[in-house]
C-alpha cells in the first residue's frame, strides 16, 4: 500500500527532472530559437484549415506547401512595402520635430494664457523651454532608434533568415502535425493520460481563440484607425494607424500609445480644436469598437486571459527572452492558467480545503 505513493513521488522527481533540463537547454540555445518557435505558431494556426482541405481529399502535403507559400508571400510582400515605406515616414517625422514643438505650444497657448493668473509668466517659459527640450530630446531618440533598427544590416540580416528559415520549419511541422501530436501524446504517462489530455485540450482552446481572434481583432483596428485617421487629414495617418492596430495585441498600451501620438500630432499640425477632437474621436470610437464589439465577437470572455495577465505575459517574456520571449509569452500563459485553475479546482475539492478545524 505505502509503494503507490513512492511511485508517484519518484514519477513527479523524473519529470521535474525533465522540464527542469529541457528550460535549461532552450535557455542555452535562445538565441537561434525564434525561426523554430515562429515556425510552430505559424504550423498550429494553420493546421485546422489543413485538417479541413484533407477532409475534402486534398493531400495533407499539397495542402500544407501551398498554405505555406501563400502566407509568406503575403507577408514578404507586407514588410517590402511596409519597412520602406516606415522608414521615410519615420526620417521625415524626425525632420519636423523641432518645428512641431512650437506649433503645439501654440495650440495650447490660449489655455497658459487663462492659467496665467494662477501661474507666473516666468514659470510659463521656463515649462515652455523645458517641455520643448525633453520632449524633443525624448521624440529624436526614440525614433533615431526606430530608424536605425529599420535601416540596421545586422537587423535586416535576422529578418531574411528568418523568412527563410520558418517557411521551412512551418512546414514540415505543418505536413507531419498528426505523427508529431501523436508523438507527444505516446510520451504521457498512462495513468494520467486523461487528466493531462483534458488540460492540453483547454489550453489548445484557450490559445486558439485568443491568437485567431486577435489577429483578426489587430488587422480591423488597423482598417479603423488608418481610414479615420486617413479622413481627418492627420500626416503620418497610415503610419500610425498600422502601429496602434498591431500594438492592439497588448491590451490597452496599443491604444495609449497611438491617442496619445496622434493626438500630439494633430496639435502640432492642426490650430484649431476641432480638428483635434476629430482625431481624439477616431481613437474613442476604435476603442469602443474594441471594447464593445470585436473583443466580445472574435475573442469573447471564454478563453480567461485577463488583460493585466497578458500584459505581464509580454513583458515578463521579452525581459528573459528577448523578442523569442514575445512569441513565447502568450502559450505559456495560456498553459499556466489553464494548469492553475486546474490545480485551484482541485483544491477546492480537497479535504483540505473542506474540513474545518
């Protein structure tokens, strides 16, 4: 009776073991990790539309080259247009930061003017001359950085092997995805196949969901703020509307960042408030689009991601990891909550839990 108990201490000892060396390992090889770790994102969002041209007869591997091809050509085609096009908008942004300072002093001059009287008019020019330095000092660095990482040889050089190197990986992850399951599953202890399986079901469901639908999410919010920002006559519309709709993938931060940058921009280009609130509304009713109807319809509540989860998610992982640590980050979040509600369900139901006293 007293041997069930060893057992299954020295299983968890073994597989502690286990994970414990496989974290130790992937640390150590990090750095040529990202075309592997993209390739199977890309393998596991593509595989159901696989699954389904296999149902109606077509080969698994004809499905999955053709698949593959598609979906990089497509986005070769979107960083030869984009990263071009980014970096011109970006040097000529750059350009006019020193005249867009004034011009947004200008614009909220009229409201220094009534706080004069609680404010002193040397107080005024010295926030003046210290906002203008730091924000510019501030706007130059950050997109001199932005520039040199669009224009930098090294970067570019990682970019191209990256695009060489995952259509590869992504398909034969792709093509051979039911013998590599299949494989993972035979490794599962028997006894606990069904628990573990159950669990790895949720978290497929849970990743699935989230990464579909905000994917989807991203590419309307892109649409939204682009056009409308496009329609209010705001410089730079395309620019920032492809950044705050890919920066929607971190909830809340994509949105604050873009307001608070075409806002700034529509103060510096425009003289009047009503131009300016135009692009505020732009912004609001993205959010609410966001808020109200394509986070509810293409994600929904099901998956239990919470937001600061996520957010912590992103950044925890590209602290340890880098940009791998960005695509790492939402898998091993979706697994750790699914394991923790697990385990807090599991202790709800323990006598621990229960018996008082």
């Amino acid at each position: 009776m007293r041997a069930e108990p060893s057992s299954s201490n020295r299983k968890l000892w073994i597989w502690a073991t286990i994970m414990t060396i496989a974290a130790i390992c992937v640390y150590m090889v990090k750095g040529i990790l990202l075309p592997f770790v993209v390739g199977l994102i890309v393998a596991y969002l593509l595989n159901p539309v696989v699954a389904r041209l296999e149902e109606r007869h077509i080969p698994r591997t004809l499905g999955s080259a053709v698949l593959i091809l598609f979906s990089f050509l497509t986005i070769i085609g979107f960083f030869l247009f984009t990263i071009p096009f980014l970096q011109n908008e970006l040097i000529a942004l750059a350009r006019q930061l020193p005249s867009y300072g004034e011009r947004i002093y200008r614009t909220i001059q009229p409201l220094l003017d009534q706080s004069s009287d609680l404010v002193k008019i040397q107080d005024l020019d010295q926030l003046k001359e210290k906002a203008s330095a730091y924000l510019g000092d501030m706007f130059r660095w950050s997109l001199s950085a932005i520039v040199g990482i669009l224009g930098n040889t090294l970067a570019l050089a990682n970019l191209i092997s990256l695009v060489i190197l995952t259509p590869v990986v992504a398909f034969y992850l792709l093509r051979d995805w039911p013998e590599f399951t299949q494989g993972m599953t035979n490794l599962i202890p028997k006894d606990q196949a069904d628990t573990i399986l159950t669990q790895v079901g949720q978290i497929n469901k849970t990743l699935g969901s989230y990464l579909r639908g905000q994917c989807l999410v991203c590419l309307c919010l892109t649409a939204i703020y682009s056009a409308g920002l496009k329609m209010t006559g705001l410089d730079y519309a395309w620019t920032l509307g492809i950044a705050t709709g890919i920066l929607a993938f971190i909830p809340y931060v994509g949105f604050m960042i873009g307001a608070a940058s075409g806002i700034g921009l529509a103060m510096a280009q425009f003289h009047d408030w009503t131009s300016i609130g135009w692009v505020a509304l732009v912004f609001l009713i993205g959010l609410s689009m966001e808020s109200y109807f394509l986070t509810p319809k293409l994600i929904g509540d099901r998956i239990g991601l919470h937001p600061v989860w996520i957010i912590f998610s992103l950044l925890a992982g590209g602290l340890l990891f880098g940009f791998l640590g960005m695509f790492l980050a939402m898998p091993t979040a979706a697994a750790i909550g699914v394991v923790v509600r697990f385990l807090m369900s599991k202790y709800f139901e323990s006598d621990f839990y229960r018996v008082q006293g």
